[in-house]
C-alpha cells in the first residue's frame, strides 16, 4: 500500500491506558497508522502541527486544555485535518459544542471497533475531498462556498397531518450536510405554528421569515444572513414567526421569492411544507426539485396520498419529481406495502423505521436523532433518504442505492381519477 493512502491518525486522551487500547484497535487495519499519541488538548496541537495526521481522535475532559478547545483552536488553522471527537454516554451537549467547535464526527465510548475504523474512514475521505475548511469563527463561516449552480430544493411534504414532515426534514437537512458538506438551510414553511424552532433548540431566535418578507425588495445576502439561525449541525434555519398574526403577513409570492433567493445561495434547501393544499405550501411544492411525500400505514393518510398523487398530475409535476417515503414503517402485521403501492399507483422509495420513543425524546430534548442517535436504524433509514437525494441531485455520496430509486420512479404508473374527493372537503 503506498503511502499515500495510509490514514494517518493521532491518539488525544489523558488515560494513556485508553490510548494504548485504541492503538491495539487500530493496529491490524492496513490502510491506518497511528503516528502519535497525546495526553491533553495542548499537546495534541503541537503534535498536529508536527506529525500532520490526517484524522484526530479527541478526547473531551483533560487537562490543561480540554478536546473541545484544542479542535476549535486547530479547526482556526483551518488545516486539512478531520477531528473525531470520542465521549461517554449522555454528553449531549458536549456534542452540540463539538460540532460547533468543528468536529467532523461525535463517537460515544467504548466504541465498537468497526464503528471507529468505519468514522476514521469516513472522516478522511472528506478530509481529502474538501482538504481545508479554513478558520471556523462560526457554523455559518464554516460552511463551504455555495458552488454556482442552483441549489436544489426539496419539499418535505405529507397531506397528512402528524405524519413526521418536521421531524423528517429538520434530521434530513443535517444529514445531507453530514454527507455532502455543501451549504444546507431548512425552512420552516409552517408560517403559522412552525415547529422546527423547538425541534433543533433554537427557541430563542427571533429573527425569522416574516422580516425578509416586510423586506422583500431590499431582500439581499447581507439581511439574509442576519437573519439566518445557525445550528450547531452547521446549517442554517430560517425560522417560522413567532405568532400567527405576523406568520399570516408572509404571502405566498414572498414565500416564492424568498425560496428562489435560497437556492441562489444554498447548495440544499430543505423546506418543511405545511399539511395544506394553500397557495404558501403550493408555492414549495411548485418550486421543488423534489417533493419527499410521507406517508404512514394508516387508511387516511394512504388516502390523502392517493389524491395528492391525483392533483400533483393535475398540476403536471413529473412522476419521479415526487419520492415517496413511508414513515414510521414497522413489521407489525396489517396493511401490506405491496397493496398500497398497487392502489396508489406509485412505488414507496424508502422506508423510516418507526422509532416513537427516540422520535419523541428528540423533539423534547432538540437534538434530532441523526445527530444523538446516529447509529440508530432510523438515523440510517434518515441517511439512506439523504445519500439517494443528493445522489439524485448529481452528488458523489457514494455507491448505494440511488440509481435503483431513480429506475423505480420512471418505471411508475399514472394514477386514477379521485380529484373530486379533494374539491369536496
Ligand atoms: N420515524 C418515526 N418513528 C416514530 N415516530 C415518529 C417518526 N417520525 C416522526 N415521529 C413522531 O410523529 C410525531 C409528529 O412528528 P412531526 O411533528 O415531525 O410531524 P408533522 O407531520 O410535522 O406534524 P404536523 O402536521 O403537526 O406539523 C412526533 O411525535 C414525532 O416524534
Ligand atoms: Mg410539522
């Protein structure tokens, strides 16, 4: 193996016996070489500027600095280095700040071994994909620089309310920042009640939507970046108002523009369409290069997915702008997949398992679960939709499963006629 491709990987943790272990690990894997290893957070940069391993193991609690300091202070040197921050159990905040600080990764210990060659692996192709990320002063100054094509839009959608379309879009925007590095925002279309402000912890932003709208002529990249949230994933979220008084001054042509000005900045804007046929969530649903349609195993909402299919043909969306996705999918015995795709005339092209408690805890805590859980089967399912999007939008993500996604969604038959049922409610 030439030299080239060996990962070179420095050790930082204050238990030399837990660095020696990790050594041992790490040992028998012909593409890793450990070069170094150190006890604080002071020594792992002096050793980093020394050494120039390619991937960091971070310890968080040490002395004399600490791994959360020592990552921000080598991610300022904006060096083509990807730190892995290692942490016990429960330290969620510890994650929200190591992200923040510019960790590419966030492994809770002990760590299963094919996990950390796994996140070494990962790290380093990024690393060598995007070999500098200059000085990180802020999540929104870590983003790298939007590339002259038009960002993509995806309009998570369902015509069922309840369904997880905040849920999905809030873990489905940071997953595809995870994997893509590109400039991601998530807007939270739900003008009136939105909810995405409690589901990622940012309650106190008050700068939201309603503002670029009051100004929409002089809407520019300066005020939009004003009133941009950062999360600590390293999108940006634009925020629904506060109240529905002011979330109704927002019309559906601001909601247009404001969207069309996003993708001339960002690389993904993930919207959180409102569960309504009105002009606002139209205006997402038009704009979308593609709309993730939920739907979950229960009769009225395979219903209202039915006639959602109908009126998207009324208005001539392409079949395979439309990307259907069960919800909350589980093994129980009752309504077949197979049927639904037969009465529906369109092919479920992936899966979210249904995970109620984590789903549930994570709204509660503001961590969603691609980042708190993210080797739980519905991060993966979460994920899995984020690599067939971007790989559908023409991203290298890797090898899996986009092109059969793709075949599916062209092979689709039109459906029959329920638009009646819909001009009844
Ligand atoms: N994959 C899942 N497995 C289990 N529960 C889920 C899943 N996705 C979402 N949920 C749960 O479904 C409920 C509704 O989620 P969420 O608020 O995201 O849905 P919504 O469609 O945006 O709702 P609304 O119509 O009120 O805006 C929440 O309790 C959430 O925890
Ligand atoms: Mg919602």
């Amino acid at each position: 193996m030439s030299e080239e491709t060996i990962i070179k990987v420095l050790i930082v943790d204050d238990i030399a016996d837990t660095c020696d272990q990790i050594e041992k690990l790490l040992f028998f894997e012909k593409d890793i070489k450990v070069v170094g290893k150190a006890s604080n957070g002071r020594q792992a940069i002096e050793m980093a500027l020394k050494l120039q391993p390619n991937v960091i193991l971070m310890d968080i609690n040490m002395p004399e600095m600490d791994g959360i300091a020592a990552t921000e202070a080598l991610s300022a040197k904006g060096l083509p280095i990807g730190v892995i921050i290692m942490s016990v159990q429960g330290e969620t905040d510890y994650l929200r700040r190591a992200m923040f600080a510019g960790a590419m990764e966030f492994l809770v210990k002990p760590v299963p071994s094919d996990d950390l060659f796994n996140a070494i692996r990962s790290v380093y192709a990024r690393v060598i994909v995007k070999p500098t990320r200059g000085p990180a002063v802020s999540p929104s100054e870590n983003q790298p620089q939007k590339s002259d094509a038009k960002g993509h839009l995806l309009a998570v959608f369902s015509p069922k309310g309840g369904v997880g379309t905040s849920s999905v879009a809030a873990n489905l925007a940071i997953a595809l920042r995870q994997l893509t590095n590109k400039k991601v925002v998530l807007v939270d279309g739900n003008l009136v009640l939105g909810d995405i402000g409690v589901i990622l912890d940012l309650k106190s932003a008050d700068r939201t939507i309603a503002e670029l709208a009051e100004n929409i002529t002089e809407m520019d990249r300066e005020l939009l970046n004003e009133v941009l949230a950062n999360h600590s994933s390293q999108i940006k979220v634009l925020v629904a108002p506060p109240n529905p008084q002011i979330g109704e001054t927002v019309t559906a042509d601001h909601f247009r523009r404001i969207l069309e000005f996003l993708c001339t900045e960002f690389d993904y804007v993930i919207v959180d369409t409102p569960c309504s046929f009105q002009d606002r969530a139209l205006a997402a649903l038009d704009l979308a290069d593609r709309i993730v349609l939920l739907m979950a195993l229960e009769m009225t909402c395979i219903k209202n997915i039915k006639l959602f299919l109908e009126v998207a043909e009324l208005l001539e969306y392409r079949r395979e702008k439309i990307f259907l996705v069960l919800n909350k999918a589980d093994s129980r015995p009752g309504i077949k997949v197979a049927d639904i795709e037969a009465n529906i005339q369109h092919k479920v092209a992936l899966q979210i398992g249904n995970a109620p408690l984590e789903m549930t805890n994570a709204i509660n805590q503001g961590v969603p679960m691609v980042i708190d859980k993210r080797d739980h089967r519905t991060s993966k399912d979460i994920f899995s939709l984020a690599k067939q999007l971007a790989t559908m939008s023409g991203e290298t993500v890797g090898d899996e499963t986009a092109a059969k996604s793709q075949a599916t969604a062209k092979t689709e038959k039109k459906s029959g006629g329920l638009f009646g049922m819909f001009q009844g409610r």
